[in-house]
C-alpha cells in the first residue's frame, strides 16, 4: 500500500512541478504590472523592495514609500 502510494505521489509531483513554476511566475508578473499600474511614479527598484506588497496585491502610498527619504 504505502508503494503504492510513494508511486503515485513521485509520478505526479514530477508531472505538477513544471506547471507550479510557470504559474508562479504567471502570478508573478500580473502581480508586478498590477503594481507598476498603480504605482506610476514608482522606481524599479522601489517596486523590487515592495516585491512582497505587490505580490498581495496592497496599494503603497507615496508617503509611505518615499516619506523617509525625502524630507
């Protein structure tokens, strides 16, 4: 039973791990576009630290993103 079971898990994990990563990476640059709509006057490499706010899709403010620096 249990070889049974490690089979059908490795056959289909190997079948599955092309089609996670393409659709990480799918998620990936919708996300980032999404992101750069929202935030026009946003760097790039503002919007590489904010990496994980654009992955959930949450909106930045200009204060928040650049009050810091800009005082």
């Amino acid at each position: 039973m249990w070889n049974r079971i490690t089979e059908f898990v490795k056959n289909k994990l190997s079948e599955m791990i092309p089609y996670t990563i393409i659709l990480f990476i799918v998620y990936l640059l919708v996300s980032s576009w999404v992101f750069a709509f929202r935030h026009p006057w946003a760097t790039d490499m503002e919007r590489f630290i904010h990496i994980g706010d654009a992955l959930t899709f949450k909106k930045i403010s200009y204060k928040e993103m650049r009050g810091d620096y800009e005082k």
